[in-house]
C-alpha cells in the first residue's frame, strides 16, 4: 500500500492577475475581485463554482466577505497560511490537501495588496503602507526585543541575516548585484512588469545604502496588484482548457523566523525551516534541486536568493554568492534560470505569489521568457520565515 | 507620527528580565535540567524540554555575531540617531541578544568585536539593554 501524499493529486487550472503599478487607486477587494475573475476566466469556471479558499492570513478580505463576492454561499473549506511571504508556495500545497482528501472540489489562492508608496495608506495595522510604522509604543510581542534597540522592520532583519552570510562566506556587493540585474533583464521583456529600465552594476552600487550591507536594488519593490489561482483535481483538470500546472509535491516547515532573530542564530542552519521543507518536497516529488528546469526563490532581497539557493540545496552552503555570478540566474543559459517575470525586485511585490503565476506561466509555456522544454518548476515561499515549497509539473 | 520611543510591557514571562535590568543585571533563563541558557524567555527549554529553571545572572561579555547600520527609512522615534549600529551580540554564556552598540562610530563596528552591556534607563519601569565597545 503507497503512503498517502499530495503528490500529483490537483493542479492548478486557472490564473489571473491585475495590472501592477506603483499605485492603482483600488481597495484590495476590488483588486482581488479583478484578479479572481481573470482566474476564472482562464479556468473557464465560474466564480460561482469555488468552493475552497486557501488565503494568507494577513490578506484583508476576509472569507465571509469572499464568500458574498463569489455570488453566495459557495464557500465551504477555508484555511489561511500564517506568516506573510513564507505562505506563497504552501498556498498551493495546502490547496492540493484539500483536493486530495476531498474537502473542496475548486481551491481558490489569491493575494491583494494596496501598500504602494502613493496607495491610500489605510489606518488599520495589515492595511496601506508600511506595517512597522504602526507597531505602536507599547510592545508585548517578540517585537518588543528589537524594535525598542531601532531594528523596526523586515529589511532591517533581513540585513543582519544578509551581514552574517558575508561574514561566513565572503558574499559580494557585486553578487547582489548579479541577482538584481537577472532580474530586471527578466521583467525588461514582460510587459507587466513594473521596473523595466535597464539597471547596470554601477547603478545597484550607487543606489542608497538602506541598511548595510542591502542597498535600495537589493530590495524588492512596493507596488499594487492582486493575482489568483485556481486548483482543482488533476482529473477535472484534464478535461478544462489549459494544460494542467500539476502539483507533483508540496512541503511546509515551521520554525525560523526573521522576527525571532536570536533564535534564529542559535540554531543548526539545517534544522531550518527551508532545509527542511528541501529534504521533505524532494522526497515527496521524487527528484532532486537538479533536475528542476525553472526555480523562482522569495525575492524579497537579493541577498535572500543567495542564502535560498544554498538551503534548498541548488548550491552547496556558502557557494550561493558564486553561483549567481556571469548571469548564473538569467534566461535562457543560466545555471539556474530564476524568476523569470523579474519576480518582486522588478516585476511586482504581490507577496510572491506574483512569482507562482509565472511558475504556471513557465509549465504551460507562455513566459516571457520561456525556459525551453519546461516540465519541472520549482516554487518557495520567503525562506527566513516558516515557509514552503512546492514543485510544479507538465502533465505530458 | 509618534516620536516616543516603543516600549516592552512587562509580562509573566519576561518581567524578570527587566526587573533585573532595573537593577543594572543582566539576566537570563537558565535551564535547571541541562544548564542551558535562553532568549527570549518561554517556559520551556527547547533543548531537553524541561520546565524548571531559575534566572541567572551572567557576565554582560560577548562579540558581535552580526549587525547592521540602519540609515533610514526607520520609526521617528529613532530618526534623529541615524545611522545607527543594531548587533546581534553572542554572550560568552551562548545566548544571542539584539542590541545597539553605543558610544562606538557604527562604521567602526566588525564581527567578533568584544562588548560589554551597559543599562540605559528609558523610564521608572523600563531599562533598555544595550552594549559597548570592550577594549
Ligand atoms: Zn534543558
């Protein structure tokens, strides 16, 4: 008897997407809305038949209200993944779970984000702008033991993180750089992407030290936009009209989170939430990091795509920095083609899920910048929270 | 926007920590099962998984395991330091503790460099824990 697993169970059938931009002028719902219509239309669904709902837990519609917008009372499996970015990819895995044990029939994963400088910063703590310039003054969270020293926010974490790789490996400025300009040479040739001027190495090293040693380039940009998927069984998928993006595996590891800073120090590197959500997606997918023909990592800053690659074992550990150098992620003749719609450096900040539309786009064939003969995609959540992973497949 | 300074508030779990702080020590759970020191506090010791354990006192020596210089964007409350040196500081006793390295010129700060903790009161019920150059 085979051990039950989500591997190659569902698929996603559907995906849909708002223009991205620096601001829309829209609420978050009605960009989701836009989002998930385009999704349906691409299934050939109606919104009508979604019966699932798979949803970050910082996203700001909530299941009631989706339930009303999808036209009733459709709605009858609901799930959230915590912790932000680290939820991009195990949206998916999670939707799979509930195909496979039949909870839902039509899974719905989207996120909506109005945080563009110039959007309408709302009041509400997950709502417009920056989150940490709404902490408050009084902290009785993990929070409280760093945001009182003037570490405040994720890039500031994320530094600290980015200074001990450096100090342990050597990484350079100029393979942050090399990360950076793969993709904006990515989003240069996909028309929705946000940032599509050319950006040289010069350019990143002149571009504002933000907080040391991760420059304004090294970090992903802040826009508005919304996607959404749509996942059903790899059955029904075959019989709707577009190729399946089937989900051969799908892993999530709790543990290390960029908040929990000390704890994150203190711990094995392998014992890790992304090295742990490595050994369980390949051994659930059967494969290994080298026969993955596209990878799209949580951009969220260039010096994390470094540290991604070593942990989910692309690279050996401290030989991230070298692998991205003479354009190791750039299409179409890198070591590893990453991102390919500019991910969220240069095409959009969607919380990643921007970047498992493209994984979709890569395994049905339509990129931009196509890897050619694609069958194997590789998708990861942000991977200094607890987070996951999932391997998209070709059906054929 | 708010320029005062945010501030912990004292729970059951952490008051103890800055009770001591008050006083000018620095202390920290310690396991009593397996002498394993931790950060931040919880009631149980992830190491052995035991749930006895007293507060210790320890040295206030360590080095500079990581750190950045926070040039902005960052809160109001802070804006008028910058740029200023966040360290993640590793206690000779094995505890990390995020910090801000005071008195020395951020850019003079490089891995390993010893510190010491000093106390900054930041209010009757509050003192901040942060460290300086150990020459
Ligand atoms: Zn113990």
């Amino acid at each position: 008897m085979s051990v039950p697993t989500i591997r190659d169970k569902a698929a996603v059938v559907g995906i849909g997407q708002t223009r991205f931009a620096r601001s829309l002028g829209q609420s978050e719902t009605e960009m989701a809305v836009e989002a998930i219509w385009n999704a349906c239309d691409d299934a050939g669904i109606s919104p009508r038949d979604i019966d699932g709902l798979v949803r970050y837990d910082i996203e700001q519609t909530d299941e009631e209200q989706m339930c009303e917008l999808l036209g009733g009372p459709s709605i009858g499996y609901f799930v959230g993944t915590p912790f932000g970015g680290g939820g991009s990819a195990s949206v998916l895995a999670v939707a799979a779970s509930a195909i496979a044990a039949g909870m839902a029939r039509h899974v719905l994963v989207y996120r909506s984000r109005a945080r563009g400088k110039s959007s309408s910063y709302g009041r509400g703590r997950d709502q417009g702008g920056r989150y940490w310039e709404k902490l408050g003054t009084d902290l009785s969270g993990l929070n409280q033991w760093h945001v009182p020293q003037g570490l405040v926010s994720a890039f500031q974490e994320m530094a600290m993180i980015s200074q001990r790789h450096r100090i342990e490996y050597g990484t350079t400025d100029d393979q942050y750089a090399d990360v950076a300009i793969a993709f904006r040479q990515h989003a240069m040739r996909n028309p929705a992407a946000v940032m599509r001027t050319p950006m040289t190495r010069e350019d990143h090293h002149a571009s504002r030290m933000i907080a040391d040693p991760l420059r304004l380039y090294d970090c992903n940009i802040e826009t508005d936009g919304a996607v959404a998927l749509l996942v059903t069984s790899l059955e029904r998928a075959r019989d709707l009209r577009r190729p399946p993006a089937v989900i051969r595996a799908g892993a999530m590891a709790a543990g290390s989170h960029h908040i929990r800073l000390s704890n994150l120090f203190a711990r094995d590197p392998n014992a890790e939430s992304a090295p742990r959500v490595a050994r369980a997606l390949f051994a659930m997918g059967d494969c290994a990091p080298a026969d993955v023909d596209v990878a799209f990592f949580y951009d969220f800053f260039t010096s994390m795509v470094i540290l991604a690659l070593e942990q989910y074992g692309f690279a050996p550990r401290g030989e991230g920095g070298p692998f991205v150098e003479n354009g190791g992620l750039a299409w179409p003749d890198g070591r590893l083609v990453c991102n390919t719609n500019g991910g969220q450096l240069s095409e959009a900040f969607i919380h990643g899920l921007n970047n498992t539309v493209e994984a979709v786009r890569q395994i049905r064939g339509t990129s931009t910048s196509q890897v050619d003969g694609c069958r194997l995609a590789f998708v990861a959540g942000a991977n200094t929270d607890p987070t996951g992973a999932v391997l998209l497949a070709s059906d054929r | 926007m708010t320029r005062v300074v945010p501030r912990p508030v004292p729970t059951a779990d952490n008051a103890p920590f800055y009770d001591a702080a008050r006083r000018g020590e620095l202390r920290f759970q310690r396991c009593a099962d397996c002498g394993t020191f931790r950060h931040y506090p919880r009631p149980v010791c992830s190491r052995c998984l035991s749930r006895r354990f007293s507060w210790e006192r320890v040295s206030g020596r360590g080095e500079v395991y990581t750190w950045t210089i926070v040039r902005g964007p960052t809160l109001p409350a802070f804006e008028k330091e910058l740029p200023y040196a966040v360290i993640d500081v590793l206690l000779e006793e094995g505890v990390h503790f995020v910090s801000r390295l005071v008195d020395d010129p951020p850019d003079e700060i490089r891995a390993g460099m010893p510190v010491e903790v000093v106390f900054e009161k930041l209010d009757d019920e509050i003192t901040l824990v942060k460290f300086r150059r150990r020459r």
